[in-house]
C-alpha cells in the first residue's frame, strides 16, 4: 500500500502532540481561560479605587460644597438671563457658562487640569432624588 497512511485507534498523530505539548487543545485552552476569568457581580467584588482617586473625589466634594451656597445666592440673578445653562464655578467665582452639561465639564477640564471646579445647573426646578440617603 503505497503512499497511503493508517492509524491505530488511539494513537497520537504529530499534531495532536504538538496540541498536548501547547496545553492541549484550543477549545480546552479556551475553557481554562474562562475559569480565570471571573465576572463581577456585585459593587462589593470590585478592587478599591487608586487613593489618588480617592483624594481627587475629597477635593471634588469640597469644592462643590463651598461653591453651592454662594451659587445659590446667584442663582436668582442668573434665572434671569440664563435660565437652562450651566455655570462651571471654581473657588466661590463663575468661570462660564454653556448650554449643556457635557460642554461645561468639558470646558472646566481643560481651563482647571487639577479637575477640582463644580458644575451647576441654573434652573429653579426642583430635583426628587428619591430614597438616597443625603
């Protein structure tokens, strides 16, 4: 029988070899990976944020909270003339105003590299935030 090729049952061919030697096929290699991979399914699996972030969000939340009393002071004389806008504030002063959120956040990351200013709505509405503890 010339130029053909049998196999035993059983038997292991070069490619089959070269698998076993790579960590076995790819489908089971593939399944292992899986396993590794663990999905995240609740915000309590989730690793800490970097303290870096931790520190910005401190000076963030500061910020905001010295801003919003003198914002609310303003805000009357702002309904007047820019009802739906948003003010970008940094240190109790106005830095600007735009007409949405996006371009305001956008404009105070460029103007304050640090990220540390507060947006604000100018808008009398009042806003339910339902059962979150304040």
């Amino acid at each position: 029988m010339a130029g053909r090729m049998t196999v035993k049952a059983g038997a292991k061919t070069a490619a089959t070899k070269s698998a076993a030697a790579r960590g076995g096929s790819a489908s089971r290699r593939l399944r292992r990976a899986e396993r590794k991979i663990r999905l995240v399914r609740h915000i309590s699996e989730l690793p800490p944020p970097p303290p870096e972030l931790v520190e910005l969000r401190k000076k963030q939340r500061k910020e905001q909270e010295k801003n919003n009393p003198v914002f609310a002071a303003m805000l009357p004389r702002l309904l007047k003339t820019r009802r739906g806008q948003w003010a970008v504030m940094k240190k109790g002063a106005l830095a600007g105003f735009y007409p949405t959120l996006g371009d305001a956040g956008k404009a105070g990351d460029r103007r304050y590299r640090s990220g540390v200013y507060s947006l604000h709505e100018i808008d009398d509405r009042e806003i339910d935030l339902g059962m979150f503890p304040l």
